[in-house]
C-alpha cells in the first residue's frame, strides 16, 4: 500500500505494463498462426467428409504441446535460444494458441451446415461464405477462447522474469530468492486480480458484440 511501491522502474504500475504487453505480444503471434489455420481447417466445405478430421487431427497436434511443462520447456528453449524473453515469449504463444484455436473449431462447427448450403446454392464463393457467414456467426465462440487465452497467459506469463525481464513475475522470484514471502503473495495477487480484470473485461466485450438475435435466441433455448 506504500506510493512508492507504485513508482519507479520497478515499480508495480511498470510491471503491470510489461505484464500486459508480453501478454498482448504473445496473444497477438499465437492468433496470428492459429487463426487463419483453424478457418481454414474449420471451414465448411462442399460434402467431402474431411471437415471433422482437418479439426480433429489440427486441435490434437496443438492440444498436445499444452501437456508440456512451462518451465521445462522454458529451460529447453533458453539452451537453445539463450537467456532472453524470446524462449518465455514461444512457451506463451503455445499456452495461448490451443484455447484461440478451440473457439475457432467451435465456432465454426457451430454453424448451421443448411444455411452453408443455402449460401453456396446462391452463388457465393467460398471465401463470402467464409467472411459473411461463418465467421460472423462464430465471432461469439472465437471471442470466448480469446477470452480464454488471455487469462491463460496473464497467469502463465510470470515465467518471462525466470529469465529476464520483469512482469509482475519479478516479484515472485526476487522474493523467493530472499524470502520474502509477503512480496511473492502481493505478486501472486497482483497476477489474480490482473486476470480477473481482463476476464471481465472480455466478457463485456463478448457480450456487447454478440448479435441481438444470437442471444435472444440462446435466452429462448
């Protein structure tokens, strides 16, 4: 509670910011590998029965790198890669890309195959049905593993101080390197609150782009 915890280079607002910055830059990379694979993967064809499997065989090949452990993967790739934030920063992207890739599987596999169907029997291309159908009817589901992925890395991303840098992580290993257990349980909460924030934050956000029709029709179900 003290200002001057709050100020300065290591100050708690500086950590903040670097906490939410690896985040965003993690989740950002991860969205942009995963994103366009699981529309891709998750994409209603013409009938040819290899919807299920693209899916199926994409989330198992990504869910498998999330059986990893952080910090052992971590210490891997800092052997490899060196001491940066570079290895903290991979381990991250992989953390985030199975729940963003999750809502996009989801999403899409929740879209009425007839109204894919009825688009295609009209004239559109692929790529329409994709952008004007799919994609807005799934918009609610991507969003909630966006959701998802950035509370995972909020509460993941104080490894990046394992190495260097800072984030709020900083605080957990300086303490415990003096045990000093009052910081490391601040920084603990630091981290939850941090999270929460986010997770309700999003959910705000989730909720005002959903379309009226989408959740009256939720409500009525």
């Amino acid at each position: 509670m003290d200002g001057a915890n709050w100020q300065g280079s290591g100050g708690i607002l500086v950590r903040l910011l670097e906490h939410l910055s690896v985040t965003a830059l993690a989740t950002a990379c991860a969205a942009l590998i995963v994103v366009p694979l699981g529309l891709w993967a998750g994409h209603h064809r013409p009938s040819d029965g290899t919807n299920r499997r693209r899916s199926n065989l994409l989330m198992s090949a990504v869910a498998a790198t999330r059986a990893l452990p952080a910090l052992g993967l971590l210490t891997i790739l800092a052997l490899w890669l060196g001491v940066s934030t570079l290895p903290a920063l991979i381990v991250l992207i992989i953390i985030a890309a199975a729940p963003l890739l999750a809502g996009v599987l989801e999403g899409l596999a929740a879209v009425p195959e007839d109204l894919v169907d009825a688009a295609r029997a009209q004239g559109l291309t692929e790529w329409q049905i994709l952008t004007r159908l799919e994609i807005p009817l799934a918009a609610n589901m991507m969003l909630g593993g966006l959701r998802s992925a950035l509370v995972q890395v909020i509460a993941t991303a104080t490894i990046v101080a394992y190495l260097s840098g800072g984030t709020l992580g900083r605080y957990l290993f300086d303490g415990l390197a003096v045990r000093d257990y009052p910081r490391m349980l601040v920084a603990t909460l630091l981290v939850a609150l941090l999270a929460f924030a986010v997770d309700a934050l999003m959910g705000l956000v989730q909720r005002a782009l959903t379309p009226a029709g989408l959740t009256i029709n939720r409500k009525k179900a």
